[in-house]
C-alpha cells in the first residue's frame, strides 16, 4: 500500500513499512520554537458580522498576543473574507449591486470590526486579491497534475446556503409552511436542490489512511469531542465520497476560473482554504508552514478537518499541525437567526458595553466544548462585577490619594513585609506564585475563561486583603507608614501581575493600569510575571484612571 509521510513541511508518498517508521517526523516542519502561524477561517461575506465570527477572531487574537508575551519572534496572525461563491451572487443582486462592490463593502465591515476590537491580524486575505487568485490557479494545477483530479458527472443535493454537496445521510427533512415536507441539511437546517452537472471531482475516497494516520496524535484537533467525532466521519468512509471541486460557469459565474477551462470555476470551498496557503507566501515562497493553530467554529469542521488536510496531501503540502474548534453563541438560550431577528451585531453592543468589555465577556465566558449564551443582562453584570469592581475600584483605592498621598507603588521591604503582611498576605503571595504557570496552560489550551477564572479568583483575594489590611485607618497614623506602604506594595504587585496576565484578554485595559502603575513597557512580558518583588520605589503615574466605568441598567 502506498501512503504519505509528512517531512519537513512536504508530504512524500512511500511504502506502509517505510510510512509507519517515519510517523515520528510528522511534525518537522511545526517544530520551530519561535514561529508561530494561526488563522482564523476567511469570513463569508453574504451578510455582516456578528459575535459569532468576532469571538473566532478574539480566539486566535489572544492565542497571537499570548505568543508575544512568550517572547516568540516570528507571528503570524492571519485572517480575512471569502468573497466568492452563489450565495455571494445572489446576496450582491438582492442589494442590487455589482458582486466586487458588495464585497468591498462587507470585507471592509471586518476590518473596522478587527480594528474596533483589537483583532491585530498580520495579513488580511480577500479571494478576490490577484495574488490569492494565482495561488488557487497553482494549488489546481498541482493537484491535477499529481492525478488528484478528474472529470466527471455529479447527481445529488445541494445546499446554496451553506455551499456545501450533501450525501443522503447529511440530509433530514422538515415541514414547510405551507405543510409540505422539504428536504434540508441535517447540519445547519438549510434547505437544499437537487442538482446534475458536469463537473471536476477531486479524489478524496484514497485519502482515508492519510487522514487517520494524520489524526493519530490527538493533539491535531482541539477539544477532544471534536477530534474523536472526526475520527468516527473517517473510519466510517461515508463523509470520504469524491468530492466536486468545481462548478458551471453558467451556474456560478462569481468564482475563480478553472485553469484552462472557462466554463468551470473553481468550488468556493477549495478558493476559500487555499487562503491560508497564499497568506503564506503559496506559491513563490511558502513560509511558516503549518499552521500552529487554525481557530474554527464546528460548522466547518468537516470542511478543515477532512477536506483541507486531504488537499494539503496530495498537493504534498504537510496539514496543520492542530484545528481549534469552537462551539457556537446563542442568544437567549436561542440560535441566532436573521428570521427570528436575533443576530447580535458586535458594533452596536459595543456601544453600551464599550469594545474591551464585549472582548472580556466572549472570551470570558466562550468555552470551546459546549455551546456559550449571550444574554445583555448577564454581560452588564459580569462587567460590572468583575471590570468595574474587582479590577477597576481595588486599582483606583490603592492608587488614591486618600491612603496613597505619596502617589508611589512602595518598594518591597522583606523585613516589613514579616511584620506586617506575612499573616494575612501570605495565600495572596502563594496564588501569585502560582498564577504565571496555571494560566499559561489554560491560555495555552485556549481555554481563556479558566484563566480568567485564576486572575479574578487572585484579584478578589487581594480585594479581601486590601480591606481586612484597613489602609485608610493606616494611613491616619505617623506610626503606620511602613504597615501602609506593605499593605499598598502587595495590592499593587497583585495588580501588576492580573494586568500583564490580561494582555490577551483586554490589551488596552491592561495598558492602562500597567502605565498608571508605571510598569515598563520593557517589563511586560509573561517571564515578569515570575519574579515578585520591586525593590525600588516607582512614582505612580499622574493621569487619572478609569479602567471600566460601571454601566447603569435602564429602567
């Protein structure tokens, strides 16, 4: 039997025997320590963005950050719009405007989006761009020209809203309006037609013991769920059928032409993943490839996890090294749906909620296993709760002038820390200590809510600390000023530490209190959370602070 070995970024066909033993060097070409590639999905541009797709942004954003403050050198954050297909098409036509104008309207909503909320992506892709259009010409070629791809007749269903060909087992049935039964998708509940065209079909029926052997490591699919769910879909077969690469022209016109055929343009799938490739450099100068991390919500898991690697293979080309896969945002324990009316667009909360706090909450309370809820009651309180109070007043009562005259973050004095603190500080200090490596591996396992969880259980033990330790009565007496400078000192590290661990989360919330607390911007780094302690005393800096004003609910 003939498989693939992935080596070095490259895929090379061999024997079973010669495959098996090389399955150790599967990762050569991720291994690279200070390189660090994450995507999110292209967004399809049919419609504007809502907080399902900002909280797939936010996910690979703070994966991006996080990375920095590891001192990796090389990052690579990309993301972008997919701008072609039927659905683009008919969405162009029902605004009654040009496909290209349409999309530049819409691609450009994301990017205000990206920029309003702090996605700091390096490239931003459109599959519209002539360079992306190259690469999807060259990633066709070599797939025909290594005999991936056929032609070939196609009878079955269709999904316009999902674009996606549907096997009998993906479809259910529903009743319609008007009484009658329709078929739609089993997935996403879209209707679907039957369909009958001449098309290209790409292999992917050989592909089966590649991707099992691909999906050995349990580490390339993220939360475990999912990776075992795409190992059932393989092992099964019924989801490996030849899947159609191509479309009619005639049909779809708005696509990306198939070279050397211009009555068949490329399928809105294909032109879609290969935008990681030519984000990368595809085809002139591939570079930090694999992916480390390619951030996805479980909708298009079939389409990542089976598709893409497949392509990725027998274009000889190595497949990510790991799928972060999301579950979706309802709101009010509902889908979101434009027929019921209820899509959250991110821009408008924000207006209430500001950008930073709508940021806290999706990555606060997104989890990628299971379904997260969206509900304007719960956002206020939680922001209020943990943004205004626990975080924004123990900042602003250490920093005022009522029990910090002085207007310093005091120096850590050993002595006086024994004699006043140690006692009641002492479970504050050992949470400290351990924050840095408990968030860092839930960060790494892009698990932010458990981090989050750490930092806010810190930041209310130094809140018990703080007003236990009485600071205003402290400072009251001449006698006092060593006991109030301790008490100021630790409350003050305390926060030092949440802030440079909050930098993924909220980065201009932790900007903010790191400069008021006059921490260098040199000295913000994840390894500066390990060293507790300032020895020298810091002026606090002179602006006035407001990290989170609490928001008043309407009556």
């Amino acid at each position: 039997m003939i498989m693939n070995v992935y080596f070095a970024g490259v895929v090379v066909r061999l024997s079973k025997s010669v495959y098996n033993y090389n399955a150790v060097r599967k990762f050569t070409g991720s291994a690279k320590k200070n390189k660090y590639f994450i995507t999110t999905p292209i967004f399809y541009v049919n419609s504007s963005p809502h907080i399902g797709h900002l909280y797939t942004a936010l996910l690979a954003d703070a994966a991006q950050r996080f990375q920095r403050l590891l001192a990796t050198k090389d990052v690579m954050f990309m993301t972008g719009t997919d701008e072609h297909g039927a659905k683009i098409q008919q969405a162009a036509s029902n605004a009654k405007s040009p496909p290209q104008a349409y999309c530049d309207v819409i691609s450009s909503q994301y990017k205000e989006l990206f920029q309003q909320f702090g996605v700091d992506y390096t490239h931003f892709i459109r599959t519209t761009d002539d360079d992306h259009v190259r690469a999807v010409h060259h990633f066709w070629n070599e797939l025909e020209s290594r005999g991936h791809i056929y032609e070939g007749q196609y009878a079955g269903w269709y999904c316009v809203a999902d674009e996606a060909f549907l096997t009998d087992a993906q479809l259910t049935e529903k009743m319609a309006a008007d009484g009658s039964k329709v078929k739609v998708s089993a997935d996403s509940g879209r209707p679907v037609e039957w369909t009958e065209e001449t098309n290209y079909k790409f292999r992917l029926s050989s592909f089966q013991s590649d991707l099992l052997h691909w999906l050995k490591d349990e580490r390339v699919v993220r939360p475990a769920k999912f990776h075992s769910e795409l190992v059932a879909w393989v092992r099964d077969g019924g989801a490996l059928q030849d899947v159609s690469v191509s479309r009619p022209a005639h049909r779809v016109h708005w696509a990306v032409p198939v070279p050397g055929r211009a009555d068949q343009t490329v399928y809105v799938w294909l032109d879609a993943l290969v935008s990681y490739l030519s984000a990368a450099g595809y085809p002139d100068n591939l570079q930090s490839w694999p992916p480390r991390c390619q951030t996805l919500g479980k909708d298009i898991l079939k389409f990542h996890g089976i598709y893409w690697p497949a392509f990725l293979i027998a274009a000889g080309l190595e497949p990510p090294a790991c799928l972060t896969v999301h579950s979706h945002w309802t709101v009010n324990d509902e889908k979101m749906s434009k027929s019921v009316g209820n899509v959250v667009a991110p821009a408008e909360v924000a207006q209430l909620f500001t950008a930073e706090g709508l940021r806290y909450f999706l990555l606060r309370e997104g989890t990628l296993h299971s379904d997260a809820n969206y509900n304007n009651e719960k956002v206020l309180r939680l922001l209020n709760a943990e943004l205004a109070d626990t975080l924004g007043n123990l900042l602003n009562r250490c920093c005022g002038k009522a029990v910090n005259p002085s207007q310093k973050f005091p120096a850590f004095i050993t002595e006086h820390y024994h004699q006043y603190c140690q006692s009641d500080a002492s479970h504050l200090i050992d949470l400290l200590r351990a924050l840095p490596d408990e968030v860092e591996e839930h960060y790494s396992s892009f698990n932010y809510y458990r981090g989050v969880d750490v930092i806010i259980s810190v930041l209310h033990e130094a809140n018990r600390f703080f007003e236990a330790k009485q600071p205003w009565v402290l400072r009251k007496s001449a006698d006092c000023v060593d006991h109030l400078s301790c008490v100021l000192h630790v409350t003050m590290e305390t926060l030092r530490v949440c802030g440079i661990a909050l930098q993924p989360i909220v980065p201009l919330m932790s900007q903010l209190l790191l400069d008021k607390l006059n921490v260098p911007r040199n000295e913000r780094l994840w390894e500066h959370m390990r060293t507790l302690s300032i020895n020298d005393s810091t002026q606090l800096c002179t602006d006035n602070v407001v990290l989170y004003r609490r928001i008043v609910a309407n009556k």
